[in-house]
C-alpha cells in the first residue's frame, strides 16, 4: 500500500513505482472516479483507451440494425408515395 499527504493546495505525490507501472508522464490527464466511500484515480492513456476497446461489443451490429431499419423505413416510405401517387391519378378523372 502506498501512501501519500495532501499539500495545502490539494496536491498529491503519485509513487514513481506507480507511476512508471501505469504510463503517467508529466501532462497525464487523471480521472477522479467515486465508488462508494473510495477515490479511484484513472490515468487516461493510451493503453487505458484500448483496454475499453470491444467492451459494448454485442453480436448484433450497429451499422447492420440501422441499414436494415433504414431499408424498412425506405419501403413504407416508398409504399405511402405509391398509394398517395395512385390516389391523386384515380382522383384526377
């Protein structure tokens, strides 16, 4: 367990052995995350952003969900302008 004080304008000390373990480099942004009665410190790294990688992955994707309702969507679409289409024609007599 390491340990660290608190300076009078709220700075800490972050040990150079767990400095060097996580990448944090002078100019390293540091998240600050609450769970429960503990402060997390997360470096944002690039190793931290490609360990999130695939993490909302599911088997359905995305892109193919959005190109299928699309595909729905063109279809009424096109059906309401055919009926609106004859509608108009029939009416025109």
């Amino acid at each position: 367990m390491y340990k660290a004080i608190v300076s009078a304008k709220g700075q800490i000390v972050i040990p150079a052995e767990l400095r060097r373990k996580y990448g944090i480099k002078p100019g390293t942004k540091i998240c600050f995350l609450e769970r429960g009665h503990e402060i997390i410190l997360q470096p944002v790294t690039t190793e931290y952003f490609r360990s999130l990688v695939g993490m909302f992955k599911s088997k359905t994707s995305m892109t193919k969900a959005l190109l299928r309702e699309r595909a729905r969507d063109k279809k009424r679409e096109e059906a309401k302008f055919r009926k609106f289409k004859l509608k108009k024609l029939s009416g025109s007599r």
